[in-house]
C-alpha cells in the first residue's frame, strides 16, 4: 500500500518510518517545486504527481498550509484524508472559528479584524491584554502581535495599515489566564471510531512548543473524557479521518480550544515511545482505513525539542529508555532539529531522567527543560 504525503519535512519523515515495518512506502510531495520525494532523503522519485496521485492508495498532509489548488487536485481523486474542508479549518482562522462556533465549543473571546479600523472596538471588547493572529500562514509564534495596555495599539495600527487585512484578516483574541496548556491528539477511522491519546501538557517559549508531558499531571479522569468529547463532537462534525490535534487552555476545570492541527502534532511526538501505537501509524492506519491501534500508555513520557542548535551530545540516548529522533536539517535560529523521548515509570522519575538529560545539551537552548525536571520530580 501507499500513502502520499503533501510536505516533506519531520512530519513525513516520521509517518515514513512508521508506516516501513507494514510495509507501507510513504512519499513526500516537496509543495514549493511540486515534486515527489523520499521523505527521508528528500531525493526526487522520479515518479511525477500525477502518477504519485494515481498510484497512492491514500493521500494526506503533513501539514496545513499546503496550496489550496494541490489540494484540490488531491481531492479530485476521492483519497484525501483528512478532508480539504478540514485541512481547511486548520490553515484558516476565521474557519477555525466559525467550526469552534458551530459546534458550541469553548474558546477565546475574538474579534476578526478585516480593517484597521476595527481596531477601535478591540480594548473595549476585549480588554488590554490583547494578541492578534495572521488567520492565516502563521506557525510557531510567527505572525502574532500582543499588546499589554491600550497605549500599545496604535503602533500596531501603523503595522496592521500596512498588511492587506481584506484578504487574510486578523483574528485579535482575549489573552487567558490559563493554568495550563494541553493537548489532545487523536484519531478518528472512516468507520466513525474514534481512540484518543492521553492528555499532553505543553511548555512553550517564545511561542513555540518546547517541552511535552504525557500524562499531564493530576490527570482526572473527568478532564481526559471532557476533552475527548471535545476530540469528538469536532472530529464527526469535519467528518474528519486521520490524525487531529487540538490545542487546548485549561481554566480550573474548564477547558477552551486554542487551536487545532489537522495532522500529526508535535505535542503528540511523546507516543513514538510513550504509547503502544504512535501518532504516526494511527495517522497512516486511519487514512488507509486499517483498523486504529491501541493508544495504552507504556509509562509516563516527556518530549524535548531540539530548537536552533545541533551541538547535543548523543550519549544522552545512554539514559534509559531515552530515544533521540533528528530530522537531518540545517540549524537555523528557532527551527526543530529534532526531538528527545524520554519514558519512565513516574512523573518523578521522569522529573530525575530530565535532570539528567541537562547534562547532555546546551541548556541555553533549552529554557524550559530545567525548571520542568523539578516540578515533576517534586510531584
Ligand atoms: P503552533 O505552532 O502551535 O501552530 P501558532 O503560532 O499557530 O502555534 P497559537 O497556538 O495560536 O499559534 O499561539 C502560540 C502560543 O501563544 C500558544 O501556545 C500560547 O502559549 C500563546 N497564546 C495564543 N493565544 C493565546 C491567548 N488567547 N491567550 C494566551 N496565550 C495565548
Ligand atoms: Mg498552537
């Protein structure tokens, strides 16, 4: 069987190895030159689109942003996986809104701006404490304005009069006073099953993920069901099959959705070792309609990403039950150059392998990873 993946980064790399030991061959369409790849030496195929489409038994993506006209060539042959209209959803604020809406799910207090004018309604709307998201393109941090007091919109007003708000308006949102951030991955079969992972408590820095726990601590039972219903009502509505992640800010005991990824997720990387079935072989068995594997916690895992530096030392991986996974990229400021699973029997122990892995990295790079390991071995 084959799966065709649009994107050829990490994300299809990862769905590469694990659809290998079921003797799936997955390919990569590189979305910039529109040519087939090896997702793991991204070396051309020589096998043309039209042929990869032609060949494919399933088509999905790696990620959202994907040209809209490749998707709908995609569409065309009746094999992709998730849906256009959720890939859509995820690529496009206002959507994501208006599906978050129709749905009667929780979410943050927004306004779409489409004019700078708008802008005047936002403080009283909203209050002071405001961040502003490109609705679309924006990935990581990137294309997202925040304010702290009024005082601060009009030199926003001048950046936003300069950006064509028409066409890819802004979303402003309520800045929460969450908790915590967590996420739910998940999978949805084109049969209607639905088998989600265990919730993910996510560290960010600078607006980009840094460090995933699974499970996240003091984990209730009534938490976990809330948000798989979440998972629920918004994959069935989508009609969604595949992989779905969805951001989430936990509030006491309410949760609101951020966010959602239609794909694989980095804050589901922690399954490769965590789980009996990965994120990535959930993603290719859902979108080949092969039945969905079993989402049982092998122990408690953490996710470190690797940001904007390759000088790791790899005896790390002499840590037990310590996995490093690199993506083979270039370093360059703020990019994911790979990721470290580590899997213990307690949320302490976990907390003592963490300070153990500091010794192993340049912890400039790693401004979460320090404080993580003592909070988890302290709970
Ligand atoms: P991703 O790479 O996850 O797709 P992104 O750049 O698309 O990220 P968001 O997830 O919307 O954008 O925002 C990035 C981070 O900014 C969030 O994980 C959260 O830490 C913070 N953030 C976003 N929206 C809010 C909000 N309304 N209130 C408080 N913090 C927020
Ligand atoms: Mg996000």
């Amino acid at each position: 069987m084959r799966v065709l993946v649009y994107g050829s980064g990490q994300l299809a790399q990862m769905m590469y190895l694990a659809a290998a030991p079921l003797g799936i061959i997955v390919s990569a369409v590189d979305v910039v030159t529109e040519t087939v790849v090896n997702p793991l030496s991204k070396k051309a195929t020589g096998v043309s689109l039209r042929d990869a489409i032609q060949e494919a038994n399933a088509i999905t993506v790696e990620f959202e942003h994907v040209p809209e006209h490749l998707l709908l060539d995609a569409q065309k042959s009746d094999k992709l996986y998730p849906n256009i209209a959720s890939i859509l959803a995820g690529a496009d604020r206002v959507r994501e809104k208006a599906l978050l809406s129709k749905n009667n799910i929780p979410n943050c207090d927004y306004l779409i701006i489409s004019h700078v004018d708008q802008l005047n309604d936002v403080v009283a709307r909203l209050g002071e404490k405001v961040i502003f998201k490109a609705s679309r393109d924006g990935y990581d941090g990137y294309g997202q304005w925040r304010i702290g007091s009024a005082s601060e919109l009009s030199a926003l007003r001048e950046e936003f009069s300069l950006l064509d708000l028409e066409k890819v308006p802004l979303i402003a949102e309520r800045m929460m006073q969450f908790d915590r951030e967590i996420s739910l991955v998940g999978a949805r079969s084109k049969d209607g099953q639905v088998a989600c992972f265990s919730l993910a408590e996510n560290l960010h820095h600078e607006g980009q993920l840094h460090v995933s726990v699974a499970p996240i601590t003091n984990l209730t039972d009534a938490l976990q069901q809330k948000a798989n219903d979440i998972f629920e009502t918004l994959a069935t509505s989508m009609d969604y099959v595949g992989v779905l992640a969805v951001e989430l800010f936990q509030c006491g005991d309410e949760l609101y959705v951020n966010e959602i990824a239609p794909r694989v997720h980095n804050s589901g990387h922690w399954t490769q070792q965590g789980c009996a079935t990965s994120q990535f072989e959930q993603h290719i068995r859902a979108v080949l309609g092969l039945p969905l594997g079993s989402t049982e916690l092998i122990g408690v895992s953490a996710m470190v990403n690797v940001i904007g530096c390759s000088t790791i030392n790899r005896d790390l991986i002499g840590i037990p039950n310590t996995h490093l996974h690199w993506y083979g990229k270039e370093v360059r400021i703020k990019r994911k150059m790979g990721h470290i699973n580590v899997i213990a029997s307690s949320h302490a122990k976990l907390g003592a392998k963490l300070k153990q892995l500091i010794e192993f990295v340049p912890v400039e790079h790693f401004p979460k990873l320090e404080g993580e390991a003592i909070r988890l071995e302290k709970s």
